[in-house]
C-alpha cells in the first residue's frame, strides 16, 4: 500500500485528473456494462462479492458509486486506490485491458478492498483491515497481494 506521502507525491508529479485519464467510469458501472474490447464482451461477474462485502458493513454501500479512472501514468502498478479532494479514488493502469478477465477481476477487486479500507477507516496497506476486505470480496488475500500484469510494468532501461 502506498503511504500518504507516496499518493501526494505521486499526484504533484502526474496531475492525475479525471479530464485527462484515459477513461473515467464507477465501480457500478464496470460491473453492470462489463469492459470494451474484443475479449471483455462479457460482464465482469463480481456484483455478488461486493453485495457480500456490503452486506458485512453498511457502509461499504459506497464502493458502487466509487470513481475509477483508466491512466497510463501508473507506471509500475496495475492499480492504485487513493483518496483526493474528499473522494475515494482507484485508477488502473489500461494494461489491465489485456490481461485475462480473471486477472482484471482479481486486480480490479484487490484495488476495491484498499477502498473499503478508506470507507472503514482502517487504512493499513496490505495488514488485517485489507485481508479482511479481501476475505468478504471472495478473495483469497495470500494469492493477490501482488499485481503481476506484464503489460502494466515499466519497460527497464539499459
């Protein structure tokens, strides 16, 4: 997880906006109308884990109206949750795009856990407040701590 400091840091550098994103979009709307593209016809089938979530703390409610944004400049992440202006963010890398719908699925539910950290008030990176978020999104937190999407990592310069 990323500290304060990193997020603010991060935002100075890129300006994230949702103007300039590739794409702006809520959780709602990615689960309901499903992903643009040649193989991401299909719905994302994850609306029971997050009715589930929800259904272990009402505030969590929130995660639906949530804003998600597409930005190339995550640079070495697939993902990033964050908050901004009063606002629960989460911007993916549109790498994510090319990998499998269970990775997407995987990534996209890992980013919404760290978003209901910061709807809880337990905001612990990958501790006990994210393994239990994982726990009632359906999620396995020992096999997704981790991004691993090629398309979404830096291209090392030599």
């Amino acid at each position: 997880m990323f500290s304060p400091e990193d997020i603010e840091a991060f935002e100075r550098e890129n300006r994230i906006d949702a103007e300039r994103s590739l794409h702006t979009t809520t959780v709602r709307e990615v689960v309901n109308q499903g992903l643009e593209g040649d193989h991401y016809s299909e719905w994302l089938k994850c609306e029971d884990d997050i009715h589930r979530a929800i259904s272990f703390d009402y505030r969590l409610h929130k995660l639906w109206d949530l804003k998600v944004t597409y930005n190339y400049k995550l640079k070495n992440s697939a993902g990033m949750a964050y908050r901004r202006y009063g606002d629960i963010w989460m911007s993916m890398h549109p790498g994510v795009l090319d990998a499998s719908v269970e990775e997407y699925i995987k990534t996209f539910l890992h980013e919404l856990a760290h978003c209901a950290q910061y709807l809880t008030g337990v905001n612990d990176g990958h501790g006990l407040g994210w393994i239990v978020n994982m726990a009632r999104l359906g999620q396995d937190p020992r096999e997704n701590r981790r991004h691993s999407i090629k398309s979404c990592m830096r291209r090392s310069k030599k």
